[in-house]
C-alpha cells in the first residue's frame, strides 16, 4: 500500500535517535540526557517534541570492547 503524501510528510517529522551507552547511569543522568537531546533535536530539527523518539541501549561493559580490550578490563 502506498503512503499518503501527508503520511511521509508526518513521518520525516519524527526523529527516531538511538543512544548506545555502557550501563552504570543513575535514573536522574538518563532523563536529563533524553531531556538535553530531546530539547536540542527539536531546536535544530525545527521538530515538536512530542515527535521525537529517543531509545537508550545500555550495555553491560563486559558486552562492548574498543581497540581490542573489554571496556570492563579498564
């Protein structure tokens, strides 16, 4: 089926933002991040908030490494 014109003029208006972090944020440092990106999205996206998205994937460090060592060896 085919999507409307205002169906894909609706959808380029809702940003979908994936943060990939390591686990170990308190509850309060997420909801500022989301608020802070949320907030800064929508100023220069000229997007309304209530359409922005954000999903937090939290890692286990010992689930994630950089040039070869576990982020959980550091």
């Amino acid at each position: 089926m085919l999507k409307s014109k205002q169906a894909i003029k609706e959808a380029k208006r809702m940003p979908l933002v994936h943060i990939d972090l390591i686990e170990g944020r308190s509850e309060e440092q997420l909801k500022g991040l989301v608020k802070d990106v949320t907030a800064s999205i929508a100023k220069n996206a000229n997007v309304p908030e209530e359409r922005i998205h954000i999903v937090l994937n939290e890692m286990r460090p010992d689930r994630y490494s950089v040039a070869g060592k576990m982020a959980s060896d550091k």
